[in-house]
C-alpha cells in the first residue's frame, strides 16, 4: 500500500477547494443522463395499454396516443397482423400507419418499408387489394429527404414493379415519370426516375419502350448532373436486354459512346462496365477481320505498356510523376494477365502459337511480381484451354516455379496438381504414358522450388507445397520420387521446426510409399520409418512417429497398418517421455479400429497388455487421466471382424478395395519382373500381353467376402490369387495413372513372427494366426544393394511384442536423446 499523503502534500487551500468542488460538478453531470433515462410514473402510465384489447385496438390505440417508439413496433408487427386479419387491418390500422408515417421520423420510415415489402413477398393480400392500399403511401415517400429513406422506399417499390400488370405500371408509374424525370425536379427525383426505367423496360413490349421510354431515357442520358448519367448509364444494360439487339445497336450504343467521352470519370467508368456487360447482347462475328486484328494488336500493346521505357535509373532519382505513371502501367499490364484466358477464347486455342505466345512469354517474364503473379494464378485456366497444345507453355512453367518471388509460386501450386496432370497427358485423358518425358527440367524446378521455400520464412507456403507434392505419383515415374523427394521428405520430417511443415511432408511421403512400385523400396521405407522415427533418439522424431501411424491408418488398408506399423507404435507405451505416451493415447482407438477378429487376437492382447500396464504404473497425472478416457472409450468400440458386417459394410469395402490395390502392386511388379527375366532378354510386348490374357479370370467370380486380413500372395488362395492378376490386368500397366482421390491400399499383414509374441496362443487360433513372408516379393534385396542403414540382417518389426528397452527416463527429457531399440527377444507373458 501507498503510504498517506503528507500534510505538505495536502492542499486545502480555497482555490484547491473549488478545483475538488468542480469535479464533483461534473460528475453529477455524467450522472444526470442515467436519471433522466428512468422513467417516471406518469411515463410509465402513459406507455401503460389495457391488456384486454385486442391486436388490431392495440395498433390502432398506440398508433394515435402511444410514443415513436410504439408506432415503431406496430408498424414492424404489421406483417403479423395482414395474415392474421388482413380485412381489419386494411380498414382501421392501415389508415392510421398512412398519417404516422407524414410526420414520423428516419426509423419508422425504414421500418414500415421492410413491413410493406415483407407484406407482398407474404402474399398475404390480392395484387389489386395491395396495389389499392400500399402504391400510394410507396410512391408519396419515395423523394424523401433522407436518403437512406428515399432508397428504402426505392427498393421496395423496384419489388412491387415485378408483380404489378402492365396497365397499373402504366397509369401509376410510368405516366408520372414524364414530369419527375425533368430537368425542373429535383436531382434525387430523377436518380430515382432513372432505377425505376431501368425496371420498366422489361415489363412492356418493344414499341410502348422506344414510344414512351426511350425519350426519357436519352434525355437523363443528357442531364446537366454528372450523378444522373452516370446512373442513368448504369440502367443501359437492362434497358438493352428489354429491347433486343437491333434497337440496342441503334439507340443504345450511340448514347454509351458518348458517355464513353465525357467530362465525369465516374460517367465514363460506368459507360465501360456497361459496354462490357453488353458484349454478350453481341455476336462477336460482328467484328471484322480487321477489327479483330486491331483489337489483338492493341491488348499485345498493353501487355508490355511501360516496357519499353525500362532505364537503369534509380528509383529516387525519377521524378514522382514519372513513378505514378509506371505504377498505372503495372496496373494495366496485371489487367491484362487476368484476362489472358479471355483472349484464348477471343484468338481460339488453335491460333495460341501464333497470336499470343509471345504475349504470354512477356507476362510471365515481366519485371513486377503483381504481373507475374496474376498470370501465374491464370495458368491454369490457360492450360485447360489449351488442352492439347499445352506443351506450348512446359518453358513457362518452369519459369514460373523457378521464380524469385513466393508470392507467385503461391498462387501457381494452388492447382500444380492439375497442371501437372495436363502436362502429363498432354490434355487427353486416355493417354497413359508421357510421364512428362518432354520436360526434363521440370523435377529439379520442383526440388528447387520446395529448397526456396524451406529457406524462406513463409512456412505456409512450404507446407501447401509438400502437400501438393502428393500428386506426383501420378505425374513422374516411381523410381524418380524415390531417388529425387522421398528422402528429402525424411529430412523435412526429422530436421525442420515448423509441425504443420512436418505433418504434410510426413502424409506426402506416406502417399509415396503407398504408390511406390518396389517392394524393396518400400521395405527400406518402412525400416527408415521405425528406425529413424519410432525408436529415434529424439521425443519429437517418435512424436512424428505417432503422426504418420496415423496417416498410414488412413490411407493404406488395416492389415498394412497391423503388418508393420502396429507394434512400434504401442511400443511406445513405454516411452520414457510423457508427451509421447500421452499421444500414443490419443491414438489408441484408431489403432485398435485396424484389428479383426479372430485373425488379430494375437495383436488385441498385446494392445489390452499394454494399456493395462499403463493404468498400473503410469506416475504422470495428466497422461494418466487421458489412460482412463481411453479405456472407456476402447471399451465402447465394437470390433470389426473378418466377415462383412453389415454395420461395417461400407469401411469393410473400402479397406478391402485397399488391400486389393496394394496387393495388385506386388502382382505388377512380379509381372514386370518376369518380363525382363524371360530367358534373360526382355520378353516382346506380344508374349508380354498373352501371358497377361492368360491369367485373365471373370469379373463376376471375384468373391464378395475375400478376407481382408490376408497376409500377402503367399496364403491368398488360387482363385483369389487370380482374381488379383485378373484386377491387375483389367487396370492400365501403369498404375501411377489411377485416381489420386481413390482411397489408398495395403501391402502385406502382420509379419510371421506372432509366435513369438510370449504370449499363450488363445485356443482355436494356432497357426492360422502366423503370417508368414515366404513369397519371393516379401523378401529383401540382396545385402550388396542395401544401403548400410538398411541391412537385411536387421529385421522389420513383426506381430510379436518386444520387452522393453532400457532406456533412462532422466536422459529422454530432450530431442536428443539415447536411440530406443526395440528388442524382438520372446518373453515370457504375465498371469
């Protein structure tokens, strides 16, 4: 606390004294609205009304003794009271609304505009009863003074035109235009008189408008106010759609060119948005050949405006007039690199070559980002248009990806996927190779592009761009993304500080694997995967561990995820980091959805083991309360088992679709394999095919019920084993070309050492339960062409469960943290 003031320090002083007494003053003056805003009783008794009266008496009551604010409220209670008793509405409360709205104020006029519009959208009374009792007090407010008001009015009175016949519009509206529209009216009459023909001329025929309407209009066209003609320009469009083409040409087009010249800007704006909106009314042919050569010739002209006056000066020594001149012609030249897709039509895609390349080699080279930017969000459509001549612009993309400027590799990746796709098949969908063969230069413009990025502080763009990166299987061959951005998405996923960053390139990767065409690649993936991530010395390498488990149980098949996936990540129980096993926790139920009984029973136990010892010897408090959420809601799952289930039906068939796809990459590569091996020279396209067509079996004998934990060829039985030759040769050779958004497969189920899980086989499961790896395709390369990480004495996790490492507790507090081996040693199970 402050200790009291002094006596020094206290001034009690006559002047002192008047200072303290004018502060109390103006408090009480800040204090007087908050009285004054309490109502006496003699207020309260005159804002007091019988309860016993009715609707309609209390309408009428208030409106002719009650405050503003209670006429206010009648009037927006109006529509209320036409549907409930519209005929004494009309009779006793209508007329009283009529003589409060000549003196009410700025509120109740917007009030009662929105009540009388509300009341003839309701259809609450006949066209006639509403044109007999509404249009009059419409058309008496409409020149209001306020003119918030005024265009209220306006609005609602646009929306009764609609409804109105011809000869109300006539008699009410139209005859009465000739004298508001006049030069002697005030200028809020004629801007009102202008929306109102705008209206009209398309509820009368061709003759009554140029007799009667037309007149008008080339007279407000003319006004002396700069306000009038730039609206009265603005209602041409309407105008020339009631008329048709031949009157437009005749009437209207030589008023909008000399509105076109005149001395108001806002005029002319609005005579050039009215001409464009009018070149639909147009056919096009009208152009003649050399109207159409000096329209092309002038765009290229503003395309590179400003170009040619390119100096070495530096920018302080321009004067400021010269600046502003050269940010117009940016403006202009970004203007034109929007409508670049517009003038493909104009030329025809055919004539591109020819016409326009050389244009659009300019925009996208031009010396400022907005230009190159604007373009770049254009290349699409320009591809898409261009369809199969788009290897015309291969050179302009890559210099677009090689840009300087993020801002324009943002905005050309939003749809890389689908130029890259135009690119691939030259903008044929049937086309199944063209891997982009044409364009060398296109994957290290790519790596390039995602290296600035990654350099740059602009992490979103980063992470849009490794998103994006997942449509590459489809566009470049398998062994490109393996060699060229797999490992480069390891080292984004392990070394960069940004997690959305790492979690899109840790998906994207987890797509390549999914597409890639080697089982031996593959193989070296997942062991990376598990050793590098999973048993990582770092708890953030584990923590990305655990997010791409999750993206693995998404986009691959459920015996994939159990095959490989499974134990390293309830391996993670034992974790010495809290935040590790707290989000193990969290994806517990995910990974539990991924079993099926009975063949998964094995992998149920060691999952309910693990949570078991969790709940018994987990210390920290939080992650033992996300143990117990957990438990409940494991306990609430429903297992999926190995036949259809009808509350499974749809999951059952995606994840076995899945399994199918990922099985049909072993067949092709196996396939191709025995291509290239036939009597050691490549086996001719001829015998290739027949041997295709003789493993070919029918469509319909593929069985409805094929078990979706199958291991891998090797336990398929022969007919399904055929059955997935017959799938692979109804599908394209390349696989890469499939849909991107179908969803994803599986490779192979648990490996086949369960048997050493060190728990009691449960009864009946025996060996049905031990998945074995015997097929040549599941074997791993030769240790001569395995890398020194991937050894193939070094085994990839199996289905059984290993003990624990230990590691200290004190030492995983950190990113850098000893290694977690996990140890395959059979164990001997608790009671």
């Amino acid at each position: 606390m402050h200790p009291p003031p002094s006596a020094a320090a206290m001034d009690f002083s006559q002047n002192s004294l008047f200072g303290y007494m004018e502060d109390l003053q103006e408090l009480t003056i800040i204090e007087r609205p908050v009285r004054r805003s309490l109502k006496t009783p003699e207020e309260i008794e005159r804002l007091t009304v019988d309860e016993d009266l009715s609707d309609i008496e209390r309408a009428v009551y208030l409106l002719s003794a009650g405050q503003d604010v209670q006429g206010t409220s009648v009037i927006a209670n109006l529509p209320f009271l036409m549907r409930q008793n519209p005929t004494e509405t009309l009779r006793r409360v209508l007329p009283k609304v009529r003589e409060a709205l000549h003196v009410a104020g700025v509120e109740m006029q917007l009030t009662a505009a929105v009540s009388f519009l509300t009341i003839l959208q309701d259809e609450s009374v006949s066209i006639h009863s509403y044109t007999h009792s509404f249009l009059q007090v419409i058309l008496l407010h409409l020149e209001h003074r306020d003119t918030g008001v005024s265009n209220a009015w306006l609005e609602t009175l646009l929306s009764v035109i609609e409804v109105l016949p011809k000869e109300t519009l006539r008699h009410e509206i139209l005859n009465p235009l000739v004298s508001k529209a006049q030069l002697s009216q005030t200028v809020q009459s004629r801007l009102v008189s202008c929306k109102i023909l705008g209206k009209l001329t398309n509820k009368f025929d061709a003759h009554t408008i140029k007799r009667e309407i037309l007149p008008l209009v080339k007279s407000l066209c003319q006004d002396v106010e700069y306000e009038v003609r730039s609206c009265m320009c603005r209602q041409l469009e309407n105008i020339a759609q009631g008329i048709g083409t031949e009157l437009t040409k005749s009437v209207v087009l030589p008023e909008l060119i000399e509105l076109s010249r005149d001395e108001g800007s806002s005029v002319r704006l609005a005579a050039f948005e009215t001409l464009v909106n009018l070149l639909d009314i147009f056919d096009t042919g009208i152009f003649t050949p050399d109207q159409h050569l000096r329209f092309l010739e002038f765009y290229k002209k503003l395309c590179t405006l400003g170009l040619q006056q390119e100096n070495g000066h530096n920018e302080n020594q321009i004067p400021p007039q010269i600046l502003e001149q050269e940010k117009k012609y940016i403006s202009v030249r970004k203007n034109c690199a929007y409508n670049f897709p517009a003038m493909i039509v104009f030329v025809d895609p055919k004539n591109f070559h020819m016409e326009l390349y050389s244009t659009f080699f300019c925009l996208c080279h031009d010396p400022e980002v907005p230009v190159r930017y604007t373009i770049a969000i254009c290349f699409y459509e320009v591809s898409k248009l261009l369809n199969s001549g788009v290897y015309l612009i291969h050179k302009e993309l890559i210099t677009l990806l090689q840009d300087e400027s993020l801002e324009v590799l943002d905005a050309l990746i939003d749809h890389l996927p689908e130029i890259l796709e135009l690119m691939s098949t030259g903008g044929e969908s049937s086309v199944q190779e063209n891997k982009l063969s044409s364009l060398p230069d296109l994957i290290p413009a790519l790596t390039a592009a995602e290296q600035r990025a990654a350099a740059s502080l602009k992490w979103r763009t980063h992470e849009k761009l490794l998103q994006k990166y997942a449509c590459l299987p489809h566009v470049i061959s398998s062994d490109q993304i393996y060699y060229r951005f797999l490992q480069r998405m390891f080292t984004i996923m392990m070394t960069n500080n940004v997690l959305p960053v790492q979690k899109a390139a840790s998906r994207t990767l987890c797509i390549f694997l999914r597409y890639n065409r080697k089982q031996e690649q593959r193989h070296e993936v997942i062991q990376k995967l598990i050793e590098q991530l999973g048993q990582g010395k770092s708890y953030w390498n584990r923590l990305r561990f655990l997010d791409t488990c999750e993206f693995i149980i998404e986009i691959f098949s459920k015996s994939f995820f159990c095959k490989y996936f499974f134990l390293p990540a309830i391996e993670l129980t034992h974790d010495p980091v809290a935040n590790v096993r707290m989000k193990l926790c969290y994806l517990l139920p995910k990974v539990k959805s991924t079993l099926k009984i009975p063949a998964d029973k094995h992998l149920l136990q060691q999952l309910e083991m693990c949570v078991r010892k969790l709940l018994c010897q987990e210390k920290d408090k939080d992650v033992l309360a996300i143990v117990k959420r957990t438990v409940l809601e494991l306990d609430r799952m429903e297992m999926s088992m190995d036949a259809f289930q009808k509350k499974f039906y749809e999951k059952d068939l995606l994840d076995q679709e899945k399994e199918r796809e990922e099985l049909l990459l072993l067949e092709m590569e196996q396939l191709e394999k025995e291509k290239q091996q036939n009597d050691g020279r490549p086996m001719s396209d001829k015998v290739f095919e027949k041997k295709r067509r003789d493993t070919k079996t029918p469509t319909q004998s593929l069985p409805k019920n094929i078990p979706i934990s199958v291991p891998g060829p090797s336990s398929v039985t022969p007919s399904t084993s055929k059955e997935i030759k017959k799938s692979k040769l109804i599908r394209s050779q390349s696989f890469n070309n499939q849909a991107f958004h179908a969803k994803y497969g599986n490779l192979e189920k648990c490996a086949s050492k369960s048997s050493t899980a060190g728990y009691t086989p449960v009864s009946g499961l025996g060996k049905t339960s031990v998945l074995s790896l015997t097929d040549d395709s599941f074997r791993t390369r030769n240790a001569s062409s395995v890398p020194p990480s991937f050894s193939p004495n070094t085994p990839l996790p199996s289905t059984s469960r290993g003990t624990g490492n230990s590691v200290d507790p004190k030492s995983s507090g950190s990113k850098d943290t000893q290694p977690r081996k996990a140890t395959l040693k059979s164990r001997k199970s608790n009671p």
